[in-house]
C-alpha cells in the first residue's frame, strides 16, 4: 500500500472539518477510512474502506480502444447512468465516445419502461441498428436501462442480434461482458441488483461543467399501483453517507458549484454514516453545505411522504438548498390517491407546502401528474385542477396513465376514453403553462442570482444561466463568468426562457 495521503476535502460540518483520503499507489481505486484522526488532528475522515479492485483491475488491463455510441431514453436518472457506462468503458477499457452510431464498434441503448410509448421506441431503434450490424458485423450491441431488466427475455426473443443485455445495477460490468463477447462470441446477459457493488466499481466522477448530477440513492419500494420502478431497479438503496460526500467533494475540486442530487425517490434517502448512525437527506444537505466551492444544492425527484420535518427544517437553515421544490402529487383527489398507493392525501399534501411557504413563501412547487388513470371521473379531474390552482404549481410533468405490464393498475377497469384523456390532459398543461408564464412575469424586475451555464444557445454572443427556480436567464456578459454565479436583473419573460442584464457592482475602493 502506499502513503495515506493523497488528498484532503476542507470542509467544515458543524465545527468539525472532513477529510477525504485516498490510497494511491496499489490501486487507483481503493479508498479507506481513515480511523487514526491523528493522523489530521481537527479532522474526521470521510470515504469508506471500497476497493473495488477486484473488478477494476482486470478491465484495466483491456484496451479495446472502441468507439462507442450511447442513446439515452427516459429521465435524468437514465443520462446520469449513461454518463456512468461512458466512464467505465472509458477508464477500464481505453474507449472513446462518438456522437453517430455509424462512426461506432459498440452500440448501447439505455432504456426506459416507464410508459409504453418509450418501450415501444426501443424496438424500432433496434431495427436501425440491425442493418448497421448486417453491413459492420463486428458490431456489438447492447441494451440496458430498464426495458432490459424487465424484459430482458422477450428482448433475446425479439432481438437476437443484441450481444449484451444489461440492468441499471450492472452498467459497471460492461467492460467485462464486451470483453466475453469479443471472447466467446456469444451474447450475455447481466440484469441482476447487486446494490452497492455499482457504485464502489465506478471510476472517479468527472464534472462536465459547474452543476453536476449526484446519485445518492437507487430504487424504490413504494409499489404505486401503476409503477415498474421498483420492479426494474429494485428496492431502496442509500449510498453511503461518506461515499455521497467523497464525490461531491471530488466534484466540487474540478469547479462544480451545484449538485443536483438524484434518486427515484430522492427524500427516502438513509446513508450508513461512519459511526454506524444513519443519516437522512437532510443531514446529508447540511454536510454537503460544508464542501467548500458548493453553493446551490437541489434534489429529485422525492415522494411526498417522504418529505420530511427534518427536510422543511433545511429549507429555514440552508440557504444553499434552491428556492424550487419538485414533489410529485399525481392527482388532486384522495380517491384516486388511494388507488394509486400513494399513501397521503390531498390534504397532508397541502399541509406539507404551507409548512414549507410559512419557511420560503417565494418558493417555486412542480409536479408530475397522471392523467386520466383507471376510473379517473370528471369530479377527480377537476380536483386536480382545483388543486393546481390552490399550490399554484409552476412547470411540471403530466402524462395520460400508461398501464404497465406486471403492474396491480394495468389489471384496473379502465373505462375512461382516450379522447377524454387527451382533452383533460391538454387542458392541465394549458393551465400549469398559464401559471407557469405568470411566475416567469413576476420574475421581470427582480434581481436574480444565476449559475452561468455556458454561451447562450440562440446567439452565441451571450451568456446563459439558471434561476434557483430552474429557469434559464440569457444575457450579454464576459465569458470568464462561466462556471460562476453572478447577479442578473430580469427585463424580459419569453415563452421558455428569460432575458436579463447584469447588474454592476459598486466597487466599495
Ligand atoms: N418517485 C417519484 C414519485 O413518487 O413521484 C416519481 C418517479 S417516476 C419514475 C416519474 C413519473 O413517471 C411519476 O411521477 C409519474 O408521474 C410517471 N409515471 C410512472 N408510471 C407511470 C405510468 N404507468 N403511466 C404514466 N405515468 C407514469
Ligand atoms: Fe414509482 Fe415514484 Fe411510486 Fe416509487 S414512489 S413506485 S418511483 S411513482
């Protein structure tokens, strides 16, 4: 093994500084807790004992030297995770990334189940890729994501010609199953949940720019009525608190300044703290407060039982926690609520907000609706949309209920027509859309605090940056100020974007 240090993360929780130290020498990979504090008096160690060694180190020694394409379908969990596979071909295998799959050697499709309409691309995708397979035979095709965990038989059935398929919980296997497949020449098939081991297997995050997805937690056991989730990645796992606060100091030293952490239910989140304790995510925000260069830390997506008092409780203490809270409700009517499993109603939906707005009156509260799920009547509908009015919900998420097979709702006695489906659900988003444009116009006059994302997609010429309520703001200034934040006065709503200039600051010499 070689000398302990290698690095240490400055920060300060509750007094206390933290201290992330990795072993170098022996294996990149290894981390161990440092339990001898004298060795950094002051200090308290941070980073578990997790060599992942075992698997790393034999793909390290592969060099496919790939050119490998990846395409995303679903959600931010889904890109995080294909962020993640790129990394592990990337680090263990020498591959590089290429933005069309004719340029590729290696094909991956990240699915999503979530709604039938996103399964069904799959198999159309798939047929494309076929001819590419027929014209380079080399090819190797692989899937992963949910589709493939859940139908990962039908997918060998439909699709012979796919060398890998691959569950969310094995993505750091792919080194290994692409070296099998070269070997053998015979196609593999990985969709297990081996929890924690995916995480300890993962290379070293890499910030692409100054906001950066966290995962801090996987799964969910929820069950909803209409849900695959827990059935594709399987039940809650937390991460280690200590691993959470590794990464996001990793992070924080290649210049990310937000982290958005991630989870399928986010605020169910119960970390293993170095001392056996459990920590939830409220402590986890404050802790992560004290990494030096974090200044705005979001969430998502959480579930309203899970939004906790301890978590209301940051919301007064933490100033760094964004004024934007995503809190799924999906229906404004505790009867379809219970049908859904939801497990709250409508009422300890609203209690929880006016606690919240009693704490940050001006915070912005989206949401994800299902529209018109089995028995959903005109009086259910139209609770939903007293309710969108009483939050005042700004930009959400709503989709007409697709039923998913293996699901209790897919069983349900539909008897709502698709036509009345369609017409609610165009006039939900009409109306989130006309609260959504009122929010952005109050916002016109008022001084914002930005993260400066980048040059601006419409005219390069400008800057682009994002509100704490996520809106993005596009104005004229100096391109050192990307990666910063920076204060800019709002002068214009747009239909999905705001426009504004920069406020000067008085130099008090
Ligand atoms: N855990 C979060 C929660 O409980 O609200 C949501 C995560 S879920 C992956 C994302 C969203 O997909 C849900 O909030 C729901 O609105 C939508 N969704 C899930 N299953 C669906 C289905 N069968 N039909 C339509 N929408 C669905
Ligand atoms: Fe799906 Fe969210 Fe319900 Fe879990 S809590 S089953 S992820 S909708």
């Amino acid at each position: 093994m070689g000398a302990p240090i290698c690095r240490s993360a400055h920060l300060a929780a509750g007094g206390r500084r933290i201290v992330l130290w990795r072993q170098h020498d022996a294996c990149p990979w290894w981390r161990e807790v440092v339990s001898d504090t004298s060795l950094a008096p002051g200090f308290i160690p941070i980073s578990r004992s997790a060599c992942c060694a075992k698997l790393a180190w034999s793909c390290y020694t592969l060099n496919m030297d790939a050119k490998v394409y990846i395409q995303t379908q679903g959600c931010q969990m889904n890109e995080y995770d294909s962020g993640k596979m790129m990394d592990v071909l990337r680090e263990y295998a020498g591959c590089v990334s290429v933005r069309s799959p004719d340029e590729a050697d290696i094909l991956l499709l990240n699915t999503c189940s979530i709604r039938e309409k996103a399964q069904e691309k799959v198999f159309s995708l798939l047929g494309r890729w076929k001819e590419l397979k027929a014209k380079k035979p080399g090819l190797i095709i692989g899937v992963g994501g949910c589709v493939a965990s859940q139908e990962g038989d039908l997918l060998c059935e439909r699709a012979p010609f796919v060398d890998i398929i691959f569950g969310p919980q094995t993505l750091h296997r792919l080194p290994e199953m692409v070296r099998k497949v070269r070997h053998d020449k015979l196609p593999v098939v990985d969709v297990s949940f081996p929890e924690i081991e995916k995480f300890d297997c993962l290379p070293e995050p890499r910030a692409e720019g100054p906001s950066a997805f966290v995962s801090i937690m996987e799964g969910c056991s929820k069950y909803c009525t209409y849900c695959v989730v827990p059935y594709t990645r399987g039940e809650e796992f937390s991460r280690p608190f200590d691993d959470v606060l590794a990464e996001v100091a990793m992070l924080a030293e290649q210049g990310v300044r937000e982290v958005n952490l991630l989870g399928q239910n986010v605020n169910a989140y119960r970390g293993c703290m170095y001392d056996g304790g459990l920590a939830d995510l409220a402590l986890l925000i404050r802790y992560i407060t004290a990494v030096e260069g974090i200044e705005r830390i979001r969430y998502t997506t959480s579930h309203p039982v899970e939004f906790s008092a301890s978590l209301i409780e940051v919301y007064a203490e933490v100033p760094q926690l964004v004024n934007h809270l995503h809190l799924p409700v999906q229906s404004g009517s505790d009867r379809i609520l219970a049908l859904m499993k939801r497990q709250h109603t409508v009422l300890e939906y609203k209690a929880k907000i006016q606690k919240l707005r009693k704490i940050r009156p001006h915070i912005s509260i989206s949401s994800d609706f299902i529209i018109g799920f089995p028995g959903e009547t005109e009086i259910d509908f139209e609770l939903t949309m007293k309710l969108i009015d009483e939050v005042g919900f700004d930009q959400s998420f709503s989709f007409i209920f697709s039923p998913r097979p293996g699901t209790p709702a897919a069983s349900y006695m539909d008897n709502v027509p698709l036509e009345i489906k369609k017409v609610r659900l165009a006039r939900l988003q009409a109306k989130i859309s006309e609260q959504a444009v009122k929010i952005s116009r109050g916002m016109v006059g008022t001084i914002q605090r930005v993260l400066v994302t980048g040059p601006s997609r419409k005219d390069s010429r400008q800057l682009a940056g994002r509100t704490e309520n996520n809106r993005v703001v596009n104005f004229h200034g100096h391109s050192a100020l990307i990666g910063e934040f920076t204060d800019v006065r709002i002068i214009e709503a747009m239909p999905n974007s705001l426009r504004g200039e920069m406020v000067r600051t008085i130099d008090p010499a």
